[in-house]
C-alpha cells in the first residue's frame, strides 16, 4: 500500500466568491466526506500539483494533515477542473478507517501487450473495455492498480473479472462476467481501410477529366 501526505486548512466559509478568491491566492477548495458528515477544507495548488505527480494516475490513501494536528484517512474521490485553464477548480476527498473496509475503484493497468498472440500472429486487435473496477478492502490492503497480463490473449478470446487473479484483502465487486478486455478480429480495421478506398475511387471518378468523358460518350456512341 502506498501512503502519500498532505496538508490541509479548514475552510469557515463557503460560496462562490469565497472560493474563487482561494485560486487567486493559490489553494483550492475542497472537501473531506466521511463518517457521516462533509468537511470544508483547502488545500495549496502546489502541494496538490505534486501529490497528483507523485500518484501518477495510481490510486493510493491519502493522510490529511490540518492546522491542530489532527489527520484522517482519505482517497482522492474526484477532481473538478476548469473546462478552458485546465486547473482544479475543487478536490472531494474519501475520509476512510483504518481497520475498516471501504469500497473504491482503480485503474485496470494492461501489460504484455506487445506480446500479445492474437495481434502479433493473427492480427488481431487489443480492446480495453473496462478502464477502472470497484474493489471493496481496508486501507492496509489497497492497490495502487489492478494488472491484467493479455500476452496470452488469441485473437476472440477475452478476460472477465472472474478471471482476475487473487489479491490478498481485496474483493473484486461488479459482475463476474463483465469483461475486462478482449483480443478482437481485425474485422473493425479492414471495414474502415476498405470504406476508405471506396470513398477514394468515388472521389477519383469525379475528378476524371471532362474532355476524357466525352471522349468515351463519342467512342461508345461510334460503335453503336
């Protein structure tokens, strides 16, 4: 389990201006859900800009540190950004227990895929359909991501979250047959390359010559 810090401030007020006057000063509104209330807090935009480097898409517990001392458990729930800057405009964080089980998601991490059968013998065509699958576990035993190994993978065959291989303290939730990626056919890819050439030949006979089409007519009206 990997276990990032970070500091936090309690935040008194609330609204709009409150928080747009907190960007313009560099943090960024938050808050801390759990244990059957919500907490309003803030957090600097540079502490945040390098806890998100350092998880890298991972999912890991997050301490919360505020101004008394006082730390809780979290998970990075969701992030809320400016849909033009591209900045976080404001973070939910997931209080958790420690001891306790939780339920969450992460990421479904694909390795072997340059090996993969079906593609390098047939083929074939890696579809990940399933990016992200909810877990229930404690804190101790969360996994930064789930890795599905697809080198064995033929060219129809497909991988379930049945067929995920066991992690100590973790319970895989969702369907067990929900497919978590599959090796498909090129079928998709001939479709759209023979569409392509389709759409070039149309494309070349409206653009033969007009003196070359009357030439034709006249050709095919003397034999008649």
């Amino acid at each position: 389990m990997q276990q990032f810090k970070l500091n936090i401030e309690t935040r008194e007020n609330t609204g709009r201006g409150v928080a747009r006057r907190l960007r313009a000063s560099g943090k960024i509104p938050a808050s801390l859900y759990g244990q059957g209330k919500a907490r309003s807090i803030t957090v600097t935009a540079v502490d945040f800009r390098d806890l998100n480097r350092d998880l890298a898409g991972g999912t890991a517990i997050v301490e919360l540190t505020d101004e008394k001392g006082e730390t809780a458990l979290s998970l990075v729930q969701s992030v809320q950004r400016d849909a033009i800057k591209g900045s976080v405009d404001h973070i939910d964080f997931q209080e958790v227990e420690r001891g306790h089980s939780f339920n969450t998601h992460v990421s479904v991490h694909l390795v072997g895929e340059a090996d993969c059968i079906g593609v390098k013998h047939d083929g074939g065509v890696i579809d990940h359909k399933t990016h992200q699958i909810d877990i229930r576990c404690r804190p101790s035993n969360l996994p930064e991501h789930v890795e599905v190994d697809v080198s064995n993978l033929a060219v129809g065959d497909a991988i379930h979250i049945r067929d995920l291989a066991a992690l100590e303290g973790v319970e895989f939730l969702g369907e067990p047959a929900q497919v978590l990626v599959s090796c498909q056919p090129p079928t998709v890819a001939t479709a759209a390359e023979e569409e392509a050439e389709a759409e070039a030949a149309a494309v070349a006979a409206d653009e033969v010559p007009a003196s070359k089409v009357k030439a034709d007519d006249e050709s095919d009206a003397d034999e008649k």
